[in-house]
C-alpha cells in the first residue's frame, strides 16, 4: 500500500494534467461564465440602457474597445498563462497559504486577497504618475458600456502579468486558482461596466461594486473618478474611504481622446499636463 501511494504522488507530480483537472475545470466554467454574462449584458443595453450617448461616441466606443481586447488578448493571453504556470511550479509551495489543504477554505481566502490586491492596484494606477499614465487609457471611454471592460492599454495588461506572478509568490497558491479568479472578475468587470441600472442597485452595492458606483469611476472629474477603485467586493472601498456615491455628469476626459487602436496606444505617451502645454501653443484664433 504505501508503494502505491509513492507512485501515485510521483505520478500526479509529474503529470500536470492529473494534478490540475480540477482548476482547470473551473476556468472552463468561468471563461463560458464570463462569455454568457459578456453576451447578455450587451443585449440588455442596446434594449433599454441607462444612459444613451451620441451614436458617433458610441460606435467608436464599442470599435476601439474590441479591437483593444482582440489586440491586447493575441500578445498577452499566452505570455499571461506561461508565465503565471512557471512561477507556480517554482514558487508556489513557499507563499503565506501553501501549507493550507486545498479546498473552498483556502479558495474564498485567495479570492479575498486576490480582491484587495487588485483593489490596491488599481488605487496606485490612479495616485502614481508613472502608472496613471498607462491607466488613462482605460478612462478615455466618452461612453460607457460593457465593452469598455476590455479598453486597457498592453502595458497596463503586461503590469498586472508581473503583479498575479508576485501574487502566486507571495500566497503561494496554484496558478489554476488564479486564473479561475481573473475569469470570474472578468464577469463583475462586464457587469459594473454595463450601461445598466438595475433595481435595489443601492442595496447590491453595499456588497459589491455595481455600474452607478463604477459609472463614478468614469467620471471626467478627477475628484470623483479617483473613487471606487474596487474591482468585485465594494467593501474596500468602504473600509479605506475611497467610496463615493455620485452621479456624474460626463464619462471620460476632457483632454484625452482617442477613436481608434492607434491613438490609443500612443496616449500612454503623453500626460494630461503635456497635452495642456500643447494646446496652450495652438493658437485659438479670433472669437
């Protein structure tokens, strides 16, 4: 007997396939998930959205941010999986939860650091200069709808590969969990991207995030787009004080644009203040 439990260990540690069918069960639940919400929440906003935009804005809107994600996903989504498979099998069994048995325990902890990970994240993107940047891209949305979940500058993408590599590192979990987690996310990014306003929104949001909560995010005031950072759970925010609950009047920003992949790409290279200086030199003309 104990003969047959050595080769059973051996066998499962050397065979990937066996050790991880069951997270890789789970992304597949996830990833059609994510897909199905994606699909659904579209036709909802073209049947009755919260906020029409002008049809120009609009379009563009849906355009750019497709052609961002089909862009972002056919660099990224190999190097994002190797990468994360490579530091798992290296460093997986040193983190804070790697002695932990696996299982819905150790599941829920990983979504909630995982959860205030990106939360932090996406609080830095928004107070360091160097990485509000890149994360502008992500808000130079005039309109705003479910495809504006996939409006993310490559860089931005390539950022959060290295932070979810230090993530497995850190807590030492298996990089199966980890992506199961990013799909699932995926489906709450579409969800409080969505044109939508749904009934007992102000109760869910004590919860989790929602549109009217992240609508604020996309706010063009800077006051109050630096709000709501939280990606799933709203109680970061409530805890760390970076909630806000207002309505705003316009999406975007007033100095950043961009109505195509290209323009998109090449705004990380100018700040908002080398934009101002630039406009400041064209002359205005008579009035």
């Amino acid at each position: 007997m104990p003969a047959m439990k050595t080769s059973e260990s051996i066998l499962q540690a050397t065979n990937p396939n066996i050790q991880n069918s069951e997270g890789l069960f789970f992304n597949e639940i996830f990833l059609i998930i994510a897909l199905i919400s994606f699909v659904i929440l579209l036709f909802m906003e073209g049947f009755k959205p919260y906020r029409r935009f002008e049809h120009k804005v609009a379009k563009n809107s849906i355009a750019t941010n497709t052609s961002a994600f089909l862009f972002n996903n056919l660099i990224l989504t190999a190097l994002r999986a190797l990468s994360l498979f490579f530091i798992a099998q290296q460093f997986a069994n040193v983190g804070i939860l790697n002695t932990m048995q696996n299982g819905p325990v150790k599941w829920l902890l990983t979504f909630l650091l995982y959860d205030l990970t990106i939360y932090l994240w996406h609080f830095a993107s928004h107070k360091y200069e160097f990485l509000w940047r890149i994360h502008k891209i992500h808000h130079s949305d005039k309109a705003f709808n479910v495809t504006t979940g996939f409006r993310f500058h490559i860089f931005d993408l390539f950022l959060e590969i290295i932070l979810k590599c230090i993530f497995v590192i850190v807590i030492g979990v298996n990089a199966y969990l980890v992506l199961a987690i990013e799909l699932l996310e995926m489906s709450f990014i579409f969800f409080h991207h969505s044109n939508l306003s749904f009934a007992q929104e102000s109760i869910i949001s004590r919860f989790i995030i929602t549109s009217s909560l992240h609508r604020t995010h996309h706010s063009t005031l800077r006051s109050e787009h630096d709000s709501n950072y939280g990606i799933v759970l709203s109680i970061w925010d409530q805890l760390f004080g970076t909630r806000k609950e207002v309505v705003p009047k316009k999406i975007g920003l007033d100095l950043i644009e961009a109505e195509n992949l290209i323009q998109l790409f090449f705004l990380a290279f100018l700040t908002e203040k080398q934009m101002k200086n630039l406009l400041h030199l064209i002359p205005r003309g008579k009035r």
